[in-house]
C-alpha cells in the first residue's frame, strides 16, 4: 500500500511509447539547443510539467521511475503539492521579483526564513550558516573561510602593509602558499578552487589551471564492508597514516590549511569506507591543527538514512565545516563562530544565496519531518541494498555498496561498457538510474521513493541483466 504522501501526486507508470530512447522529440529539441549551448551530455529532453511525484516525463511523452533525480538532487518529488502552494504565496512571489544583495540588503524577514528552515536541521556543533548559489560556491566559500581563519589564527587579525600589497600581485606574504587537502576520486566541484581538489575524470580539469594541492589516496576497501573487516581496518589504518604524513611534510612548504572529504565519493565511483576512517580523520586533523571539511553537497539532507551522512560517524568533535547543496535545492556551509570573517567583505558576493530557495528549504525540511522521510528512506534503503545483494549472487553485479546508507546505493559492472549499457538499457525500458566512476551503476532516488517503486526497479534491472 502506498503512503499517503506518495498518493497525492499523479498516478503514473514506467511507459515507453517511443521505438527507440530517447525519442525523435527529445533528439530534435537538443539539436536545436545546439545551436546556442553545448549538448552533447543531454540524456534527454524532459516536460516538466507533466512530471510528477517520483516520475519524470519526456519530451516525447515516455514516463519514467526517477532513480537518478537530477543528479541526487530532487528530494520531494516533482511538483510536489506543498511546493506549488509555497509558490503561490506572496512570500515567496516577492521574494523570487525582488532578489536582494543578502550580504548588503537582507530582507526584513531574513533571520525568519533561516531559523524556520535551514537552521532546523544544524549540524551537531555547529551555529552558523554561510548562504551561497550551489555545491561548488559552498565550497568555494568554505576554502576562502579556513583559508583566512588559519592565516588569522597563526598571524593574527591585523595585515601589515606588506600584505595589503603583495595580495594585489597575487603574492606572498598577502597571498599565502596554503593548501586544501583531498582524496584521490574526489568531487567537490567545477569552479576553480574546487576543482582543484576534484580528481574523479581527467574530462572536468584537462586544460584549466590548477593549485598545486596534495592528495591522499582512498582507503582501498573491499565490499561488502561488513564482510572484510580486518582487510579494511588495514586499509583505512594505511590512508590515515598517508593523510597524517602528507600534513606534516607540507607544514612548511604548503601549510594544509584543511582536509576536504565526502561521506561517501560520488562522482568518483560511490567509494565508501568506515565510520572509525572518519573519527580517524578528525583526530588527525585536530591533532594537526587542520581544519575539517564534510562535503554533504550530495549525501545531506536524508539521502544516507539520516539527515546528514556525518551523523553515523559519531564524532567526539564536529567538524569545523559542513557544505551542502543538491536536495537542499538551497546551498551554502555551517560552521562554528571562529570561521566567520574577521572583517566584513573578505568573504562575500552580490547575492550570497537566494531567498527562494532557502524558503523552499524550508517548506521541505518540513514535509520531511512531517512525514518521516528520513525514516522512510532508511527503510526503502535496506529493501533495496538486500535485494541487490540476493540478485548479485547469480548475476554480473558486484560490489553492492550502501548498507545502512538509506538508498544511497550502488553497484559495479565487470566494465564499464557493461555498465554503461545497464544505465541506456534501464533507460529504454523506463527506469532513469545514472552511473560513476570507472564502472559504477548508482541509484539516487528521492526521499518519497517507496517500496513499490522499488520492486519496479528492481524487476526492471533483473531483465536487463538477464538480457545484456
């Protein structure tokens, strides 16, 4: 039986009605984009109009099972009922017209709008909330925030004249030799000094510039986790010691600054290790006086079976950071008063987020606590991992990865033609799943995804791989 939250939205089924996928329509519409933007990544061309709840509509008419959500970035559904309410409201109508300078010209009911939603759900530790446009400006901004907090904290708040001068020539000592530390696979974003410590395809950095910042490699686990115990403490125990290693010989070349890390790699491979790893790197970290950053942009918000994925680590100290984005529709970082800038302007732009879409934070956190999403995806999740688990058995799937993880699930292909053709083959049958790494097949369904939509996808994966 479904849940009375997915009931509200149009009753829809995979259908394909197209002989091929994507179809004529969609083909001609992104020939057409051609002409002024680049199209070669379109997957296809959507109505979003007829789209609803759980499913996504073509441009041709095909429905499909959602289980890729725009890049794990649709946490509610498709129109959902309470969003087009919210953007009825006059709240939000002046809001979307108006569009202010956050940092110059606040809102009067700004403070309001954050304490109503985003500040609902604060990280363990942390009270204060950076507001920005996207996943790779909450990070950007979250470089630029330990970047000057460690400049301060070893230098003090005042800048000699020296300083104001040689920062205008992209010099030392105004323009300090400080370093971001990351994982090798990582993703964290395209603008520029977060692409800096993205290292998941060649395709994202080839031929831009980069800072010339360390990286350590991945814990080189085996899956199940649960299964390979002793192996992975090992292998953890091994990229610890690197990150330890990698710190202390850059202390005097290029200070690390902060270490950046995602709960789980995304884009890279959807690469897992332990809860120990992560209260691992906090130690380090503090012992090093490294600041810590948790890239939540696109395990936040209920995706892993809890609000923010960092909350199964059980840390003894929060981290200093926590960025989000994706579900939050929202973006930005929390952080702990000693990262706010010491002067005002040294970590600033025009808009600093949107108040749409921190009002539309704000109405889902409450559709998803008012009807137990967290909980819900936690549950969905477990289904959906031990099917995969019995399907592996039998079949060319590998390393079923997710285990109490909510439905932030995924599994390899033998290679990654093999995978490739599971996503296109998904497709075509009405079922949009995506994939990563070298040759990964991800899922990254909403929050509302439910039990029924589970086994469609489900079936729908046991005859492609019996088919391929």
């Amino acid at each position: 039986m479904k849940s009375t939250f997915i009931r509200r939205f149009a009753t829809l089924r995979p259908e394909i009605v197209t002989k091929s996928f994507p179809g004529p329509v969609s083909k001609s519409i992104s020939k057409d984009i051609s002409e002024i933007q680049e199209d070669r990544a379109h997957q296809f061309i959507v109505d979003y109009g007829k789209s609803s709840g759980n499913y996504i509509v073509d441009a041709d008419g095909n429905t499909l099972l959602d289980a890729f959500a725009q890049i794990a970035s649709i946490a509610i559904g498709y129109n959902n009922p309470a969003l087009i309410e919210l953007a009825k409201s006059e709240e939000f109508i002046t809001a979307a017209i108006n569009r202010p300078a956050l940092g110059n010209f606040p809102p009067s009911n700004w403070k309001q709008i954050l304490e109503d939603g985003l500040l609902k759900k604060t990280p363990k530790g942390l009270e204060q909330l950076f507001t920005a446009m996207c996943g790779s400006c909450a990070n950007e901004s979250a470089y630029k925030a330990v970047f000057m907090a460690y400049r301060d904290k070893h230098h003090g708040t005042g800048f000699s004249e020296e300083e104001l001068k040689s920062c205008m020539q992209n010099a030392a000592p105004g323009s300090p030799e400080y370093s971001i530390l990351s994982f090798e696979s990582a993703f964290h974003g395209r603008l520029f000094g977060s692409l800096s410590t993205t290292r998941s395809k060649a395709i994202h950095k080839i031929g831009v510039p980069a800072f010339d910042w360390p990286q350590v490699a991945w814990p080189a686990v085996k899956y199940p986790l649960e299964e390979y115990g002793d192996y992975n403490r090992a292998a953890e125990a091994k990229s610890l010691e690197l990150v330890r290693q990698t710190i202390r010989e850059h202390k005097t070349k290029k200070p690390v600054a902060a270490l950046v890390v995602e709960p789980i790699q995304s884009e890279g491979g959807d690469n897992h290790a332990s809860a120990d790893f992560f209260r691992g790197l906090r130690e380090i970290t503090k012992e090093e006086g490294v600041y810590m950053i948790v890239d939540e942009v696109q395990t936040g918000f209920g995706a892993t079976g809890s609000f923010w994925a960092h909350d199964k680590w059980n840390l003894e100290t929060p981290p200093d950071i926590v960025t989000f984005s994706k579900k939050a529709q929202a973006a930005g970082f929390y952080h702990n008063f000693d990262l706010r800038p010491s002067l005002p302007y040294r970590n600033f732009n025009t808009w600093m987020g949107d108040p749409i879409r921190a009002l539309q934070a704000r109405e889902m956190i409450k559709y998803i606590d008012n009807h137990n999403l967290v909980k819900h995806t936690e549950d969905v999740g477990e289904f959906i991992y031990t099917s995969l688990k019995n399907l592996s058995g039998n079949t060319p799937i590998e390393n079923v990865r997710g285990w109490k993880q909510g439905t932030f699930i995924s599994f390899d292909m033998p290679t990654s033609q093999g995978r490739d053709l599971v996503v296109s083959s998904m497709r075509a049958r009405g079922v949009n799943i995506g994939g990563c790494g070298e040759r990964a097949v991800r899922l990254r369904p909403m929050l509302i995804f439910g039990k029924e939509e589970a086994g469609i996808l489900l079936d729908t994966l046991r005859k492609v791989i019996a088919d391929i």
